[in-house]
C-alpha cells in the first residue's frame, strides 16, 4: 500500500516503465527513500555503537551508510543510464544501470573485508560489551524500518525489471539480517559470552561478502553480453512469425543496452516470391518487432523452396539425423537444381559445437541417401544465434 502511494506520488507516468524518463523517476524514489532512511538507522547504530564499544554494531552501522553511498549511486546511474544517445554511445547509456549495481558491489566486498579484519582482532582481543534492553528495542525498530526498505527496492526492481534497484535490494536485505546477528550477539553478551561480539562481526562481514559476491554475478552479465530471456526469443519468434509469408524464423540475435533492444533475424520466406514482395515482408517484420519491443531490427529473407520434389524428404531425414548431435536443430535448408546433380545447404544449430566427424558423417549420410545430391554444405551457427 504505501509503496503505491509513493509511486503514484513521485513517479507521474509509472506505467510506461520502458521510458528512461519514468525509469529515472523510480530510481530516483528509491535511492533518496534509501538515503533517508539509512541515514536515520545509521546514526540510530552509530552513536550507541561507540558508547559501548562494540565491533558488530559498529560495523552494521557503517553497512547502513555503505547503503546510504550505495543508492547515491542508484540515483547517478539511473539518471546517467536515461541520457539520450550521442556521438561516443550510439546506443544510449543503458547500461550504466549495471555498471551502478556493479560498483554497489564492490562497496560490499571491500566493507566484508575490512569488517572481517576488525572482527578477528575482537575475538582475539574477547573483549565483552554491554548493551541496554532499550538499545536492542530500538535496533528491532530499526531492523523492520530496513526489512521495509529492502522489499520496497526489491518491488520497483522487479516492476521496472533493473538490475540495479534488485542489487540494492540485496544490500538492504544484507544489511536485515546483519541487524539480526548483531541484536542477538548483544543480547547474549549480556550474560556472559565475551566473544560473541567478535563472532558477530564475522558473520555480518560474511553478509556482506555474500550479497558482493552475488551482485558482481548478476551486474556483470548484462555487461559481458548475457544470453536473451527465453520469453523474450519467444515475443520476437511470434510476432515475426505473424507476418504474411514468413514461414519460419531463425538465426534471431539480441543486442541489450538497459531498455534498448538491437534484433536481428532471419525468416523464411516462399521461393517463388519476387524480390519486392520478400522486401516488403521484411519491412513489415521490422516494424512489427520494432512496434512490440522498441529499438530497432534488422531482417534477412532466406527464399526457401519447399516445392522441391527432394525438399520434404530431405528435412526429414536431415532432421532425423541431427539427432545424433546434442541440442542440434536445422534451419534454412535449400536445394539447388531440380535436376541431379543438386546441392544442399543447410544452417546446423547445436547446444555443443559438433565435431569435426561428425559433420562428414552427416554430409555423407545424405548423400548415400540421396543419389541425386552431388555435395552438402553444412554452416555452424554460433552461439549468440538463438
């Protein structure tokens, strides 16, 4: 309920979460909501945290304002990411929202480090610390403020799709169950446990390298070039595949920059087709695309003769054969001459790249087979065509 109240409130049109401008927007109101709210907690741990001397607490307070650094970089990179395209970044600025989520977690990991250290001279050292029942009534509060926090970030991330504001999450929820050792390391303390301080330290310096080392996993994907959604594949598939005259499609590419879709693909079209006519399906299949997801796309017609007195016996026997192969699939097969001899050339996907025998034991399955097919050309899709 108040999270919608919040969105409806600082976030004017909320529902087109496609638009850098709205999505600005929702990383604006979750970073400066995570800047205030950190702060406050911060100072809650802080100041008590140096009044009875204890290594956790102080280390989940200064976790508190690696959050506070944390959604200041949420707020730059969301309003770096919805700079428009200019000479130097031809596709936009997208992907800074990773680059954010991914100096986040960096600030975890060096945080787990120092923190770690800290806590292992507390152990040695097996100093206690004393803290009130009033001090560990207001952390709860301040544990349920964050527990708030964290699912507020983890909504809009999921409702705008960022990776980034689902990266913050991660850091408030580190930051959750951080306040939960260290509440119950000072609750023990009090009767008797000296080392516990120490041992909580660790523990919360473990949160944090956890969340570091997880978000350096899902910020980096986007950057090194991660593979499309598979429900993604399947929009550009159907609406393609919608067109007037394509019969199949194929060979899809997907380029992401934040919200900026680059696609490229193949569709199989009639032979029999003039060139203007496979020229105008091609048009029709971008725009199509372009309408659905944004961006841009790129076409390439494969005239298919499926007419062909071999065609159909062809496909399934090459079909049946590549089943030999792990993950393989055949695409764009074509024959060439109605008369023997003819050729075929045919595009071969496989989850694992075939070896080298056996694709001379598929061309000459074929041509054993097929009297009439003088050569077979076998062309190895690579793995970013889906």
């Amino acid at each position: 309920m108040l999270t919608e109240l919040l969105v409806q409130r600082f976030v004017s049109g909320s529902a087109r979460t496609t638009d850098p401008a709205v999505r600005r927007r929702y990383g604006a109101l979750e970073g400066w909501t995570s800047v205030v709210i950190n702060l406050v907690v911060f100072v809650i741990k802080l100041v008590p945290g140096l009044a009875i001397g204890s290594i956790a607490l102080l280390a989940d307070a200064f976790h508190s304002l690696g959050d506070v650094a944390s959604s200041l970089v949420i707020i730059w990179g969301f309003r770096a990411a919805a700079k428009p395209s200019d000479r130097k970044h031809p596709f936009g600025h997208g992907r800074v929202e990773s680059i954010a989520a991914l100096v986040i977690a960096v600030l975890l990991l060096v945080a787990a480090v120092e923190f770690g250290k800290l806590s292992v001279q507390r152990s040695l050292s097996q100093r206690g610390v004393e803290a009130s029942w009033t001090l560990l009534v207001v952390l709860a509060l301040s544990l349920v403020l964050k527990e708030w926090l964290s699912r507020f970030a983890l909504a809009l991330g999921r409702r705008i799709g960022s990776t980034a504001l689902v990266a913050d999450y991660w850091h408030h929820r580190s930051d959750v169950l951080a306040t939960g050792v260290v509440i119950a390391a000072l609750a023990l303390d009090r009767y008797g446990f000296d080392w516990i301080d120490g041992a909580a330290g660790l523990v919360v310096a473990g949160f944090l390298a956890w969340a570091g080392i997880n978000l350096v996993r899902e910020a980096a994907d986007p950057l090194i070039g991660e593979a499309p959604p598979v429900e993604l594949l399947g929009r550009i598939r159907a609406t393609a595949g919608g067109v007037l005259g394509v019969e199949r499609v194929h060979d899809v590419i997907v380029h992401r920059y934040g919200e900026l879709i680059v696609t490229s693909l193949h569709v199989e079209v009639p032979a029999a087709l003039d060139i203007m006519r496979g020229h105008e399906i091609a048009e029709e299949v971008e725009g199509a695309i372009t309408t659905e997801l944004g961006g841009w796309a790129t076409v390439h017609v494969d005239p298919v003769d499926r007419d062909h007195p071999l065609y159909h016996e062809l496909e399934g026997f090459i079909t049946q054969e590549v089943r030999r192969v792990e993950g393989a699939s055949v695409h764009d097969l074509r024959v060439v001459g109605r008369e023997a001899p003819c050729f075929v050339i045919f595009e071969l996907a496989a989850s694992e790249e075939p070896r080298a025998e056996q694709i001379v034991q598929l061309r000459q399955a074929v041509m054993a087979r097929f009297p009439a097919v003088a050569k077979v050309v076998v062309n190895l899709e690579p793995r970013y065509v889906f």
